[in-house]
C-alpha cells in the first residue's frame, strides 16, 4: 500500500510522522512515538499505521508484537480494535493486515505454550 493512500485517521500526528519519515532520525523517532503513545490514541490511529507502506508496517507490527504481549497492560484493548478492523476496516488491505496480525498472535503463542 502506498503511504499517499492512508486510511482512517490519516490526519492523526503519527500517521503523518509515519507517512512523512524518511531518515534514520525520523523513522526511529516514529517508532519511538508508537511505543510511548497512550493506549486511547494509538487504537484510534491504528486503520492508519495498518495502512502505511510496507517498511513502515513493519516496524507498526514490530512494536504491536511488544504491545500485545501476554503480560502487556494494553494488550487486550489493542487485540480488540485490530479484531474489530479485521472484521469491520473499510479499506479491504487494513482488514487482511489486521487479521495476517491476528493469526500471527495465535500461531507464536500456541507455539509458546
């Protein structure tokens, strides 16, 4: 998906850093600003951080993998909302990426187990 595309919240400040990052400096500051978003605002921008490009995604699902850990406070909130795109996403790309996300979830923790 090409960042010019971005659904959802595509006005959100850190869908723009994401879309806008081009730099070693900017992408590490993208990502440094999904770790530490409040839980409230990054289930909002999540249509738009599913939709970015490629390598941007990436680095979205990198730091959902942390955030959706077992042990994880926000866990369950943001499994919620990625369920609910999965299901529900107007953009048909968001809602294969939200569930590829999902499967993925379930496959590392029945292998955990």
């Amino acid at each position: 998906m090409d960042d010019e595309d971005v659904p959802g919240d595509a006005f959100s400040t850190l869908v723009q850093s994401g879309k806008n990052a081009l730099t070693f400096t900017e992408v590490q500051a993208f990502v440094k600003d999904i770790e530490t978003r409040p839980t409230d605002r990054l289930i909002n921008d999540l249509p738009g951080l599913m939709a970015l490009g490629a390598a941007k995604y990436q680095l979205v699902v990198m730091v959902l993998r942390k955030k959706t850990r077992p042990d994880a406070a926000e866990g369950a909130a943001l499994l919620e909302r990625l369920a609910d795109l999965a299901q529900n996403a107007e953009d048909a790309s968001v809602q294969s990426r939200a569930r590829a996300f999902l499967t993925g979830i379930r496959h590392r923790r029945r292998g955990s187990t």
